[in-house]
C-alpha cells in the first residue's frame, strides 16, 4: 500500500527555519516528481514546490523561491523542503505529493495529476 509521511513540522517565530521530511513506502519513489504543497485554514491548497524523478530539476512558486529548497535522497525513498526566513503567513499544513510530472508557472509549481498525497505536518510561524 502507498504511502507518504510526512514529518518536521513544528512552531517557530518568524525568520526562522525547519526542515520538512516525507517518507515514502509501497511505490517506487524514484519513479515518480515529488511535490510539497500546503493550505493554511480557509485557503486554497498553494504549490509550492516540485522536483523530477531524479532530483536533476526542481521548480518553485514565486512566494517561496530563495527562501525554500527541495530535495530527495531516492537511496532512502526521502524528501525534503528546507525552509529558511519563515513568514507568519507560511503558517499551514504541509503536504507532499507524487505524481507522474511537474508543473511550474509564477505563482504556482507542483505534480501534475498527482498519484499519492500525504497526510501533512503542521508548520506555524509566530510574529
């Protein structure tokens, strides 16, 4: 059975930094783009951030380009988002996503048709 997990969330005061992780099981992880995404309450689900198959490409969404990086570790079915110079508007649950492909525009950057999603970790941000 597929399944991701995520972990790392946490509270942190603003321009801080934390390292999200998401384990995958039951699916061949290199074979498939990883993404991160997140919703804060009352809000839509936002892209944050995309990486291909084999790490050599990674896309991001405008809000957090240079302040977020992806990455994947397919020997241990691993990935992560660093996130540095946290924002209290970053506050939200944190989810990763598997899919077949990435998309990327200004605003937004994620899998296309997403497969498999996680079931989150929660990330607040205090002023």
């Amino acid at each position: 059975q597929a399944q991701l997990v995520e972990s790392g969330g946490d509270s942190v005061q603003s321009g801080g930094s934390l390292r999200l992780s998401c384990a995958a099981s039951g699916f061949s992880f290199s074979s498939y783009a990883m993404s991160w995404v997140r919703q804060a309450p009352g809000k839509e689900r936002e892209g944050l951030s995309c990486i291909t198959q084999s790490g050599g490409m990674s896309y991001y969404a405008g809000l957090v380009k240079g302040r977020f990086t992806i990455s994947r570790e397919n020997s241990k079915n691993t990935l992560y988002l660093q996130m540095n110079s946290l924002k209290p508007e970053d506050t939200a649950m944190y989810y990763c996503a598997a899919g077949p492909g990435c998309y990327s525009n200004v605003s937004s950057a994620g899998v296309v048709s997403p497969k498999y999603l996680g079931q989150g970790t929660q990330v607040t941000v205090s002023s």
